[in-house]
C-alpha cells in the first residue's frame, strides 16, 4: 500500500531589503529588522514499501526578496501533517539551493531527474565565501533534521536576494533535490539505506551505464524509481569490516572566523572533526541517535548529530589553510559504503561585514 507524504520546511529569516546596518538583537527589537518565520510545503510524493525517491523540483515555493536566513529545518510528514518515522521513510538527504533562471522561460518542469543547467537559461549561484565559488551554499540535511540546531549564531544570516548579484535579465528561484527510501518490510534496512545493489537488483545506473561488478553499492543503484527487496524470510549478506576512518583535506582560497560547523553521518558513525592545518581541532560533532519509536526519536537511526558555536572571533581559518576531515564509523556492523560530510559556516574576518553567504 502506498503512502503520500510531503517535506515541510521551517524557515526563520530576516528582511534586509534596506536595512544598512548589523543584524543585532537591538536592531530587531527596535524595527529595523523584521524577523519572520515561514513554513513551506514541498510538492507531494507517493512511496511504497522499498521503493525510492530521488528527485529535483525546481521553482519551488521559498521566501523571495533580500533576506538574511537564520535557521532552516524540514522533516517528512504525512499528508495529514503527522511526522513519519525513519524505519517508514528513511530520509537519506534533503537539499535546498538557489539558482538564477532567465526571466521569460516558464517551461521549465516541475521535476528533473538531472540537477545540470542550462547554460542559456539557467546560472547555478555561487558563492561569496571561503570557497571562492568553488562550493555553493547549501541546504540540506536527512534522517538528523530533528534533533540537530541549524541557527546562524548572531550577528550573523547567510544572504539571498541582493539585486546587485542576480544577472541581469534573471530572477533568482529555488531547487529541492530529495531522495527518501521506503524500508517497511525491507529484507534488509540498513542495506537499503546503504543502496547495496544487490539488494536493488540493477546492473545499470540511472544514465544506462554497466556497473562496474567491484561496485557493491551507493547512490549508482538506488536512483529514482528504484526498489530494494521487501521479503521477509531472510537477511542479505553484509562483508565484515573494521572500524573504517575517512579522511579528506580541502585547501580554501579565503579565510575567515569559523561560527558554526557541523557533520554528517548516517547509521554507524560514531562521529567526526574537522582539523586545521597544525592540527587544531576546529570541530568535533557526534550523531544523537535515537532510543524509541516515536518520530525524532527512532531506535537505531541517527536523528541529530551535535554542533559547534565557537565564541566569536576565537577560532579563524586563515587564507590558503588546507582544513581535513576525519569521519568515524563502528565495525559492530558491516557496512557497504558510508558517508562523511562536514558542513561550516565562516564570517568574513572584517566585522564590518555581517551578512555573508559562507
């Protein structure tokens, strides 16, 4: 029996259209910004046990004009509004991105298989931060959206909608990529939520390319409108592994005072740090995982992980600074692949500046 279900999203967000000095508590509470919360519905899509959603809506419903985002969470319900749990729906991630669509161009579908852009019709944004452009900013998170903070630390809001940096003839819109797994009756969950593929049966990749048969699993094989085995009489195999460790260094252009950071992990991980060049610990975040049944509270699941507020100015990346990752996973069980990401915001070291998309 098939199930529709929806992400609802919680969006708290300041108007900025002209205001011309910092996003302070005072400055709010004396009108010269207006905070606003506002809740959002993603369109409606139907699963059923083992099948699988990966999609991209585009032009999606979003607050327009020069904000400032404060704190943005989402979580699937159900179509009467009631959370659904991760042993139902495994909400493997969630993104939300803007982008620049050429003004005139309406025939753009609602959903595309492909996140790829037209270059006549389409600007992906960039970024203004430490990536220099080579990272774009990036909502999104998965089955931790409950349990996990996602408030930009004061003075501070990630900013949309500056007039000055859309192109000219282009409007900027809105893209939600959601891929969310059905595992009620699934021989298997966490070979399910892993996409292992013999699990899902396929041999091709959404493109139509042979898998490479050393390629036991990952996003290759449990593409949009796939399905992972629901019979109940069995387990499927699991390789044995040892505590696996995953490390990956990135060098940013341009610099900056770290004011939040968090990582992202799914079923096995025990954590992870993000470690400057000499070493320091910028920050370290573990997964909360959950006790109970009950929706944000799933036995087995992560449901959250912890963050880091570092005070301010205390803790700056400096030009060029080659920053790693360590992400950290148990060998209780087996695994056949996992996932270790690290998301941080960075203010621009000129306190003159408070609204920054990092």
């Amino acid at each position: 029996m098939s199930k529709s279900c929806m992400v609802i999203f919680l969006a708290t967000l300041l108007l900025v259209e002209i205001v011309q000095s910092s996003p302070t508590l005072e400055n709010i509470e004396n009108g010269m910004m207006e905070l606003k919360t506002a809740v959002l519905l993603s369109p409606k899509f139907e699963l059923e046990p083992g099948s699988v959603i990966n999609k991209y809506y585009y032009n999606i419903d979003f607050p327009r004009g020069h904000i400032a985002l404060k704190e943005f969470d989402a979580e699937v319900v159900d179509r009467a509004g009631n959370s659904v749990p991760l042993h139902e729906t495994y909400l493997h991630h969630w993104m939300v991105k803007n982008y620049y669509q050429f003004r005139g161009i309406n025939n753009i579908s609602k959903y595309h298989r492909n996140i790829g852009f037209r270059k006549s019709d389409q600007i992906p944004a960039g970024n203004d931060g430490v990536c220099d452009h080579g990272l774009s900013q990036i909502f999104g998170l998965g089955s931790r959206t409950r349990k996990m903070s996602t408030k930009v630390p004061d003075p501070y809001g990630i900013e949309f909608g500056n007039a000055a940096k859309i192109p000219v003839g282009y409007e900027e819109r809105w893209l939600l990529n959601l891929h969310a797994i059905d595992t009620q009756g699934a021989e298997d969950q966490l070979g399910c939520t892993e996409c292992r593929c013999n699990l899902y049966n396929v041999t091709i990749d959404e493109y139509g390319k042979n898998l490479d048969p050393n390629y036991i699993g990952g996003f290759k094989c449990c593409y949009d409108e796939t399905r992972c085995r629901v019979k109940e009489d069995g387990k499927g195999l699991m390789e044995s592994v040892q505590d696996m460790i995953v490390f990956v260094s990135i060098i940013l252009p341009t610099g900056g005072n770290v004011i939040y950071g968090v990582a992202h992990q799914h079923i096995g991980g025990i954590g992870a740090a993000l470690y400057g060049e000499d070493g320091r610990v910028i920050c370290s975040s573990v997964p909360i995982y959950g006790e109970r049944k009950e929706p944000g509270n799933e036995a087995g699941y992560i449901v959250g992980m912890s963050t880091c507020y570092p005070q301010p100015d205390s803790l700056k990346i400096l030009d060029g600074e080659t920053l790693t990752v360590s992400s950290y996973y148990s060998s209780e069980q087996g695994h056949t692949r996992v996932m270790g990401l690290f998301y941080i915001l960075v203010a621009d070291s000129d306190s003159s500046v408070k609204l920054n998309s990092s």
